[in-house]
C-alpha cells in the first residue's frame, strides 16, 4: 500500500463532480502551484526566440571573425612564399659566384701583380 504524505493529500482534491468513478482510474486531480496564461505564454516564445536569435548573431560573427583571420593568415603567406622565392634566388646567385671561383678555370688564372692606375 502507498502512503502519502498529508502534503500531498491537502493539494488534492476529488474529481467526482459528473463522472462515475471506476477501477484503476484516477479520483483525484491535483491543483498547480504555478500556472502560466496566455499572455506570459506569448512572452516566454518572445524570450525563446530572442535568445535564439542571439546565439545565431553570436555564431554568424565568430564566422565572420574566423574568416578575418584566414584572411589575413593568407595574405601573410603569400608574402612569406615570395620572401622564399627571393632568397633562394640571393642563394643561388651567391652560390654561383664561389662555384666560379673554384673551377678549374679560375684556378689556372695568374694574379696580377703590377697594378697601374691612370690619371686624368
């Protein structure tokens, strides 16, 4: 058998008025504490939409943010690339000079000794 607390018997009350009461049905209905009308019904959707309206202007400006950075991540790779492309050519140039200073052509070369300048 379930016990119930006088609690919950006193927000109870009978539901006979018109209905005849049979086996395994409920006889009692119990009183809300809490009861919304349909203007704070109107209101809550209200709210409702507006929070969810926020959290979408949230999401879209993340969005927005993250796509400044790519942007600008982009741009500072592509300058990145060509400062690469730039130094491999300085690299390639001095390189090709001391290549031509230890070839074997440069090597069978006589210094000059006797320098003369001419003035005007």
């Amino acid at each position: 058998m379930t016990r119930y607390s006088s609690r919950d018997i006193s927000r109870s009350k009978p539901i006979t008025q018109g209905r005849v009461l049979t086996r395994n049905s409920n006889a009692t209905a119990y009183n809300r504490r809490f009861q919304v009308g349909p203007i704070s019904n109107i209101l809550l959707v209200g709210l409702i939409i507006t929070i969810m309206g926020l959290m979408y202007l949230v999401q879209i400006t993340k969005t927005s943010v993250y796509g400044f950075e790519l942007g600008e991540l982009r741009d500072a790779q592509t300058e990145l690339t060509q400062r690469n492309q730039a130094l491999e050519v300085e690299s390639a140039r001095l390189q090709s000079l001391s290549r031509t200073g230890n070839s074997d052509t440069a090597s069978e070369l006589v210094p000059q000794t006797d320098v003369s300048f001419l003035d005007n």
